[in-house]
C-alpha cells in the first residue's frame, strides 16, 4: 500500500477541524499544545505506526489548502518487482 505523509500549513490552518473527521486512518488531530499565528490550534499529522497512506482525501476537504500531501513512490527496480509479481 502506498505511503504518505502530510504537511500543514500553520500559517493557513483555521483550526476548523474539518480534516480530522474525514482520515480513514484517524492520524489528524489537533496539536492542542500550540498556536498558529493567528490563534488556533493547528492540524498535525498524529502517525507513528506510518499508517498515512498518502490518499489525500484531508487535502481535498480543507477550505484553505493548508495541507500538503506527499506519497512514497516505489523505486524503479522495486516497481518493476510489483509488476512482475502482479
Ligand atoms: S493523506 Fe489520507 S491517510 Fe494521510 S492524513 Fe490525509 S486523509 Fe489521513
Ligand atoms: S481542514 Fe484545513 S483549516 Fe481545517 S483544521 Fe484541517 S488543515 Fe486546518
């Protein structure tokens, strides 16, 4: 399954809490420990398993484009390896 990460963007994040009820894999939450500069508490990306697959699903809900998604793109060899395999 692929992999990913998110970044989010502190500096756009309202705190709105719209990407954490919408992660198949429940790893946003909210950073109750700090602030943004305008005052909210911001998404962060909760995920120590590695479970974020990347599906961008939280990117696509978020009404300021505060998240950036990035996915594990497989190596050319390991790609032809899932081909074969396939
Ligand atoms: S990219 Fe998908 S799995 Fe990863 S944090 Fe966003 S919604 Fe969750
Ligand atoms: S949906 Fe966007 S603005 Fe709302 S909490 Fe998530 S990152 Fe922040």
């Amino acid at each position: 399954m692929a992999k990913g990460r998110i970044v989010v963007d502190e500096g756009l994040c309202k705190g709105c809490e719209l990407c954490t009820t919408v992660c198949p894999k429940d790893v946003v939450h909210m950073a109750m420990d700090r602030l943004t500069p305008r005052g909210y508490h911001p998404a962060t990306l909760i995920d120590p398993q590695g479970e974020c697959t990347g599906c961008a699903i939280c990117a696509v809900i978020c009404p300021d484009v505060a998240i950036s998604v990035y996915r594990w793109v497989p190596a050319a060899k390991e790609a032809e390896a899932v081909r074969a395999s396939a």
